[in-house]
C-alpha cells in the first residue's frame, strides 16, 4: 500500500476519462461498485463521487500494457489480479493502469463507458462488510435503514449529485452576491430568546444557573444590527434551527441564504434576488432562465389574490383549476334552499358576520370533464383530505347536458336559480365535477388549495414530487401585517412585529388592525415558498403604534426587545431583506422527492437521528451540572441510553 497514495498519486477521478485519454497512464482510487470473474478475467466498475470506469485485470495483458509504454512486471499483474479475486462489494482499493478503447463493446448508460483501463498495479487499502442494502441508484430498502447507515446511503449517486448541486448553489451565492458588494458576515447561534415566530431550541446555560439560550431560528435580529453599524450589504449561507413539526420540505435545522440591505425598497430587493436565483440556475441546472422571464424579473400577486384564487400564499402555476369564491353569490341568494349555507347566509344578514372581514365563506373547484376520474377516485380525493384539521366533507355535484347536478345530496335541496348562477359563476361544462367547501376561511383555503394539488396529480398535469422541467416563479406581496388569535382575542403580528406596513395603511394601526397591509414577501416556485423576508420598520415611532397595537406596553417591549429597539435609534437606515430555504430550493433543483435527499445527515419525521441514536437521555450528573431536572419520572438518565425522553427544564 506504501506505494499507493505515497508514491502514485490519484490522476483521475473515476468519472473523468473519456476517449481523449486513450493511452494515457492513470491512476485511480475508488470503491468496487460491482465485479464480474470471467474465468481469468476480472472486471470492477470502480467508483467514486463523480462516476465509475470499468477496470480489467487479466495477467495475460503484459506485453499490451508494455507496449502503452507503462513500466510493468509480470508478478504486478499476478499481485493485481490475486487482489482483485479477492475483493469484494465496497471494498476500497486502488489501480494503476493505462486507459483503452471499448471499441465494440460501448456502454452507453455511463460517461465513461467508452473507455476502459487494463490494470497494471493494483493495492486493497481497506475491505468492507457485506452493505445491509445495494448501493445503486434506485434501490426499495426503507428509508429507516438507509438513515440508520447513511455513510453507506450517501454512496449512492442520487445523493451524491444533489450535494454536488448544493455546493454548485453555494459557490455561485457567494459569487452572486460578493460581486453586487455584499459582505459575508457571522451571526451567533446562541442567542437570547424572542417571542414570535416558530419555536425555538433552548440550550441551558451551566455557567448561569437556571438560565438559557435559545438557538437561533433566524439571523433577524443580528442582521438587522449589521445595517445599523453600517454595513449596508451583507448576506450569509448560516444554519437556523426550529423546534417545529416536521413535513417533506421542514427539518428540525436547515441552511438558508440571509440577505440583508440598506437603503433599499421592496423593488430593490426583488431585483438582486431575481439575478441571484439566475446565477443559481445557470450554475446548477446549466438553465437559462431568460428563456422564461426574458425581462429578467418574476410575476408578482398579491397576498388577498392569491388566497381568493388558490387558498394558500404559495401558488403552484404549472396548472390552471382555480378556485372561485362563491360567498356573495349564495348570500344573496339566501342560500338556495341548501340547509348549510342558508344558516351561513343568515349569519352574514344579521350582521354576525362581515364581508370585508370574512370568518367564514364558500369556495367551489371544478375538476374538468376531461380529467375522466371514477367516482371511486372522486371519492378518494375526498378521503385524502381527512387529515385537514376541521375538514368536515366535501359537497359535490356532477354537471348534466341540462344543466342539473347528478351523483350529490344538494341536488334534493338547492333552488334551480342559484344552481343555474354557480353553474355559470364556476364556467362548469357537461360532466365536470364541482367541488365545494363552507365553513371558516382558514379550514377551507386548507381544503381547497390540497385539493387543487391532488386533482392535479390525479390529472398528470404535474408529477408527484419534482419539477417535470416547469420552473413557475411568482413573488406574492402585501399580506396582513396581523393576525387575530381567538385563543387570546388579541392581535399577533402574522410574521414579525418589525415589518413595515404599507404607508397608505399606517393610518389603519389603531382603528382597524385586519386591513393593515405590509411591506412583506414570499417567492414562490411551483408551489413552494423557496425565499421570504420583508423591508423593516426603523421609524420608532410607527413601531411603538405597531406594539400597541400588539398589546406590547413600553416595558414588555423593553424587556423582550431592548438592544433592538436601542439599536433602531441609533441612527437606523432604511432596510430590508429576504432569505432563501437553501435545502428546498436545492430539492426542487434536484427533483427529490422530500428535503431528506438533499440534507447530508437529516432527521425523521419525528426529530431523530437515525444512524446516531440522538436525541438520547444523558447521565443525571451533566443534567445537574446544567442545573437541569427531567420532567419524566422514573426516566432512565444514563449517559448514552435510547429514547425520546423529555429533558426539558
């Protein structure tokens, strides 16, 4: 082995060499993807994280390799052949040889399947064990095993290229945003804990007894410091970490590019994200993306249009099956004879409830004709949205030549006018299905933006996870800048109490919180929100009306906010920013189906770390240490020991 590595120096990587390198001496290091003994002639695809090549042993190639002009002996192809009749699957050796031609025996499935190099030298530097699943690119093992050997897992190619797409994602950020005058700065990830947002991480401190840090969920606060000190540009590729519940495209502690600038509006920063989100594409995917936006900038819709016409805030614009509301119709019909909706009607008579302000309203869907789905699928689209909190059944009504509804309850009830004027509302034609959902906004956005999503699958007119090489961009804008909570009856701020309202809404702060629009954004692409952030309020002024308007006294803001708001006046310019999900714009890119495939060590749907056991109970004498007691009685606190329990304070 002393000669490999500190002799022989790798030359190529495994899938570098193509016909241009026929004749060349090389040297490889990889691991044995796949071997075949032909009887005297031993074949091993060698792999490493670009490719493979195929590498023959034969020790009747002497004089061939010779006459490459290698330096060669007979007892190298014997020690290289006796190597290679004893390796296995995964064991990591090492060749010298020359590269040859192929000719009539080309693979076309690989880069390097022109070519082929006959080994001269050959040295085994580690064997392996059996792998408990096959390292190949589409593989049936469960995931829980994959994850619990996930060293072996990121073997695989798939994986392997979508870390290569995250550093390609990486590298052209930095040059991006280095180029338009942006500083690559660090933030803490101990930080002292702020109300608002997802939930945090806390970390207890054993120097100040009974005190603790939160993790970061974001760089916020820090880098809206930065622009206080003067550094007007600033972005950074930083991990945060949210205690959340966990989804395909959510993780416990994610990557996120964090921009933040000064003296910028909301244009301004729209602007340097499009040209990032270019310079990312172009790098990782080779796409030009001008072929779509020539003018080089996205789509832009407001937040209260997106919600009326898709349900969420993250539009999926690949497909069309818009949702149409459908409230002010069935009022003023009283609710056409439809139980249901006539108490809705009368709630909105009396004056119960507002139309400006709706907490409950009827959305219908139409799913074509020509999507041509059973009624047993009918059926299971429904049951696919039982897990929608508050869903409570869908109404549907299948459209007749006539104009009548067949295959629903509604049609015993509903006056033929107000059937006649959803027809015509909904554009319905012979044989489509309409779909509809009543009841509070939030449950039936919920319902009915799933329910977009599933008939589109259904339909073919997207795949079930991946891009289909469609690339939708949109940026949504101006959402509330509240919230109300029934729990509390307060106001809450829907992101954080920072952002700036619209100007033309300040006047609104105190006499009506729910029409307060503000300076907030989401890029979306193809359903997902890939980018969000908002430009800030630096006018202290505006922002003590904001906390009033939060129920926040002088002292709580204080208490929670204090160096900020010092900072703010300070001399704070106007700022702004936005940060991109790093991990699901690169899941996206690489058409994996969750955030899983492209993080190099995640975690399960339930918080924990496959391959190291973690989280784990710890030995009851570090727990003092940090002046810690477990809330679980009786719980088993010995350094290393399995499970889930609660450490918490």
């Amino acid at each position: 082995m002393s000669r490999f590595i500190d002799e022989l120096k790798r030359t190529h990587r495994c899938g570098d060499l193509r016909e241009a390198d026929i004749g060349k001496e090389v040297v490889l290091f990889g691991w044995v993807a796949r071997r075949r003994d032909h009887g005297g002639c031993i074949f091993i695809d060698l792999r490493d994280r670009t490719g493979v090549t195929q590498i023959v042993f034969d020790r009747s190639y002497l004089e061939a390799i010779k006459k490459h002009g290698l330096k060669v002996e007979e007892k190298d192809l014997v020690d290289a052949h006796a190597a290679a009749e004893r390796a296995r699957s995964e064991w990591v050796i090492g060749v010298r040889g020359v590269v040859v031609s192929r000719e009539g025996n080309v693979n076309d499935k690989i880069d390097t399947g022109a070519i082929e190099v006959w080994v001269a030298e050959a040295t085994i530097f580690n064997r392996a064990e059996t792998p408990p699943f096959e390292i190949a690119d589409e593989i049936e093992t469960r995931e829980e095993i994959r994850l619990q050997h996930r060293y072996l897992d990121l073997r695989r190619a798939p994986l392997q290229r979508a870390l290569r797409m995250r550093h390609e994602i990486n590298r052209a950020t930095r040059n991006y945003l280095s180029d338009k005058g942006c500083l690559e700065l660090e933030t803490p990830f101990l930080v002292k804990y702020t109300p608002g947002g997802a939930r945090n991480f806390l970390v207890p401190s054993r120097i100040s007894a009974g005190k603790f840090y939160a993790l970061a969920e974001s760089p916020q606060l820090y880098k809206q410091l930065f622009m206080v000190a003067g550094f007007d540009r600033y972005f950074q590729i930083v991990k945060c970490f949210r205690d959340e519940d966990l989804r395909i495209d959510r993780q416990p502690e994610f990557t996120q590019i964090d921009v933040e600038l000064s003296f910028v509006n909301q244009d301004d920063v729209f602007g340097l994200m499009e040209g990032l989100v270019f310079a990312v594409f172009k790098a990782a995917l080779g796409k030009d993306l001008t072929e779509l936006y020539p003018t080089g900038r996205f789509p832009r819709m407001p937040y209260a249009e997106s919600m009326r016409r898709f349900g969420n805030d993250k539009p999926d614009l690949r497909f069309g099956i818009e949702h149409t509301d459908l409230t002010d119709l069935i009022v003023e019909h009283n609710g056409g004879g439809v139980p249901f909706w006539v108490e809705l009607a009368e709630k909105f008579k009396s004056g119960k409830l507002r139309r400006d302000l709706p907490a409950e309203i009827v959305k219908g869907l139409v799913i074509p004709a020509s999507a041509n789905l059973s009624r047993q699928q009918t059926e299971d689209l429904e049951r696919g949205l039982r897990d929608v909190k508050g869903f409570r059944g869908l109404a549907r009504a299948k459209l007749a030549e006539d104009g009548s509804w067949t295959q629903s309850p509604l049609t015993k009830s509903i006056t033929p006018e107000l059937r006649q004027k959803l027809n015509e509302a909904l554009g319905a034609k012979p044989g489509d299905v309409l779909c509809f959902q009543f009841g509070k906004e939030a449950v039936v956005h919920t319902v009915m933006a799933k329910l977009r999503i599933d008939v589109a699958k259904k339909m073919g007119l997207i795949p079930e996870y991946g891009h289909g090489d469609q690339w939708r961009f949109l940026w949504v804008t101006n959402p509330p800048l509240f919230e109300f909570d029934e729990e509390t009856g307060r106001w809450a701020a829907a992101h954080h109490a920072f952002t700036r309202p619209i100007d033309e809404h300040v006047a609104l702060l105190e006499s009506d919180p729910a029409r307060v629009e503000c300076y907030r954004y989401d890029l979306v692409l193809n359903g997902f929100e890939i980018g969000g952030g908002s430009i800030r309020l630096h006018d202290p002024e505006v922002q003590a009306r904001v906390f009033k308007t939060l129920g926040i006294d002088e002292n709580d803001a204080r208490d929670k906010f204090g160096f900020l708001l010092d900072a703010l006046r300070s001399g704070a310019p106007p700022h702004g920013g936005i940060a991109l999900g790093m991990d699901r714009l690169a899941m996206l890119l690489s058409g994996a189906p969750t955030l899983r495939d492209v993080i190099p060590f995640p975690k399960t749907n339930q918080g924990t770390d496959q391959m190291t056991g973690a989280p784990v109970l710890v030995d009851a004498a570090q727990l003092a240490e940090l002046h810690v007691k477990t809330a679980a009685a009786g719980a088993d606190t010995r350094q290393g020991a399995t499970g889930t329990g609660s450490a918490g304070a």
